[in-house]
C-alpha cells in the first residue's frame, strides 16, 4: 500500500515521516520564527498561538555533533494536539512508498532508537529512518537528560 511521508535530511541523515504529522514549514534565524525559553525549554511559537517544543535531533542520535551540517529550516510535527520542532536541512519534501517495503529495525538498534525509529526504507543507497512522531514529543526529554540512541 502507498503512503505519502514528509523527507528530512538531519544531520547528514535522511529522515520520514507520515505526511499527516507534519504540521509545517518554518525558516530558521526568521525574525518571525525566535524560541522562546521557559524553565529551560525552548519553544518555538506558532503562527496559530500554539508552541512547539524545540529539539535539537542531533544531540540524541550518536556522533549527530560531528555530523552537524547547517540547519536552515523548523520541522513542526504534532500528534494528538502538541507540537515539536525540529531543525533540518533544507525544505524537505513529500514523497510516495510502499509501506509494505518498510525493513524492520536490526537488533543492534536498542533503547531510545527503537522507541524514535520505527523502521526503515531503503531507496538504492540511501537508508531513510521513519520517525515514530508520538515518541519525537518525548525526544525533547531525552535531551535534556543526555539519553542517547
């Protein structure tokens, strides 16, 4: 069965996401797009009044500094009503796969990456993760307590 996903290359790593999680776009050092912080967590104010919890992906995936590229753009995903944003690289872009294609993760991928990955899609040489957007609410946690992947 064809399912539509949102791309998203984050640190030198190709990342999905089900096309109906993503809540939008935004520009990163946009003078309209400033994080907030409140009691050390960072938001990102939407244009709808809502906020997206800020989350540095890269500080969760291992050696995700070293591969640090520039990050011009906010992911907002959301899930039952709350919001997460996420830097990436580039616009990003909509794209159609078999989700019946979908690998299973390999057993050496344990903890907090088989909660944030729920599979894998694989396109010639590129390995595309699919993110599990009820767990990437939970990433912002993850971070800030220094949980790694």
């Amino acid at each position: 069965m064809m399912k539509n996903y949102f791309l998203a290359l984050i640190g030198g790593q190709l990342f999905a996401l089900g096309k109906d999680s993503v809540a939008g776009i935004g520009t990163h050092n946009d003078s309209r797009a400033k994080l907030l912080e409140d009691k050390g967590k960072k938001f990102l104010p939407l244009p709808d009044g809502n906020q997206a919890i800020f989350c540095d992906l890269q500080q969760v995936m291992p050696g995700g500094e070293s591969r640090r590229s520039k990050q011009s753009h906010y992911l907002i995903v959301t899930h039952e009503g709350q919001y997460v944003a996420l830097l990436m690289t580039g616009k990003g872009r909509l794209f159609m796969a078999d989700e019946t294609q979908q690998c299973p993760l390999p057993p050496a991928l344990t903890g907090v990456a088989r909660k944030l990955i729920s599979g894998v899609l694989v396109n010639c040489n590129d390995l595309i993760l699919l993110l599990n957007a009820p767990s990437l609410l939970k990433a912002p946690e993850w971070v800030a307590s220094g949980q790694r992947c």
